[in-house]
C-alpha cells in the first residue's frame, strides 16, 4: 500500500532583522512627526514649576510681613508717630500735657484692674482732650482732678494697695504730675528740658510694666515705651546741640 506524501508545510517568510513591520513604517513615520510637533513633558513642566515657586515665594514674604507686624505694630505705629510729632516741630503744649495724662491713664487701668482696657483708656483721653479743649477749657486741672479720684478710688477698692506696681501708681502720678505743674512756672526753654526728661523717665515706668505684664497691656506698655524715648531723647539732644 502506497503512502501518501504529506502536503508541504506552509512556510511564513521570515522578515529581515532591522526591517519595519508591514503597514507600519507610514504610521510610524506619522506618529514620530507628531511626537516631535508636541512640547516634551518636561519643557511643559518648566513654567508650571517657575510659577509655582514664584507663588511660594510671595506667599511666604506675605506670612513673614504679617507676622513682623503682628509682632511688631506697637513700636512701628509709635517710632511714626514719634516722627510725625518731631516733624511737625513738637506740641509744646501736647507733650505737657502727656505729663498730666499718662499717668492718669494707667491709675484708671489700675482701678478697673483690666489690663484689655488700656486701649479703650487712650481713645478716651484724647476724647476728653479734645472736648475741653472745644470748649474752651484747660484740660490739665480736670485730668490732675480726675487723678486723684482715681487714687481715692484705688485705695478704697483695694487696688492700689497690692504691692508693686500698682502701689507704684501713686507716687507716679505725683511724679509725672508734678513734672507737669513745673513747666507751668520756669521758662520755655527749661519747660522743654522737663518735657524731655520727663518722657524719658515714663519710657522706663512703660519697660516696668512690659517686663512685669501688670496694669496695662504690653502693646501699650510697648507703644508708649517707644514714643517717649523717640520723642524725649531727640528733643533732649536738640537742646543740648543748641546749648553747645
């Protein structure tokens, strides 16, 4: 019996190495054209990282801006103060009369024993300033007047009589008060010397009560500690430029 011979194998030609895969040399072609049309992913990136720096950057400038003034805002609100009262040649009669006030405005701080209050007592005295001034008043006797209630109150009440700087109210009111009553009676150019020294003497009762956190709130104790030696200490050296 004959055999059969088998039918031969379908044989798939093989294709050259390194050649391109049928139907995708045109294709391939293509899509390499669009590949290079397209900005690469990292040259895309280069911006968005530019300009995600650039917004780190102001927003930490604006968190240190904000926590330079929340830090700092008493001394630079007093130091331009101080510069807009020297610039403006200095109110003789102003500054006198924060002889008479401060110290009355910390014995009213002192009796309420409300430190959260210093502020609402500084808008109050310049109130009062103003309003007696309007109409036509002195404002030192009714603030001195008002003083001494004050220390009549505090030693009833019972403030006045702790220890430190409460107690310390007093003799500063005569302290300063009397610095005050001075400049009434000597002469000008003496009156201003007592000013300044005057000032600079308060700007160390403010540093007490910021070192001690007692009577007023340190922004105030702060503010005022500030002004007086801007204040005081150029118009003391003023006058010595002029004795000299």
């Amino acid at each position: 019996m004959t055999s059969t011979p088998a039918p031969p194998s379908a044989q798939v030609p093989s294709e050259r190495p390194g050649a391109p895969a049928r139907g995708t040399g045109r294709a391939g072609d293509t899509a390499t054209g669009h590949q290079g049309s397209e900005a690469s992913p990292d040259d895309a990136a280069v911006p968005r990282d530019g300009a995600r720096t650039s917004g780190s950057r102001a927003t930490r400038s604006r968190e240190a801006a904000t926590t330079v003034l929340r830090r700092w805002w008493p001394a630079l609100t007093a130091a331009s103060a101080a510069a807009l009262t020297l610039a403006g040649g200095g109110d003789g009669g102003g500054l006198v009369f924060l002889l008479f006030t401060l110290p009355v405005m910390y014995l009213a701080v002192a009796v309420l024993d409300r430190p959260g209050t210093s502020w609402l007592m500084v808008a109050l005295m310049i109130a009062l300033h103003f309003l007696l001034e309007a109409a036509g008043l002195t404002p030192w006797p009714f603030v001195l007047g008002l003083g001494l209630l004050l220390v009549a109150a505090g030693l009833v009440l019972g403030p006045l009589r702790r220890p430190g700087v409460f107690a310390l109210q007093v003799p500063a009111l005569a302290l300063f008060g009397g610095a005050g009553l001075l400049t009434l009676v000597v002469s000008p150019e003496a009156a201003v010397a007592v000013v300044a020294v005057g000032l600079l003497t308060h700007a160390a009762w403010d540093a007490v009560h910021w070192w001690s956190g007692k009577v007023i709130s340190r922004s105030l104790a702060e503010w005022c500690m500030v002004y007086d030696t801007a204040v005081g200490a150029t118009v003391l050296v003023i006058l010595l430029i002029r004795a000299f």
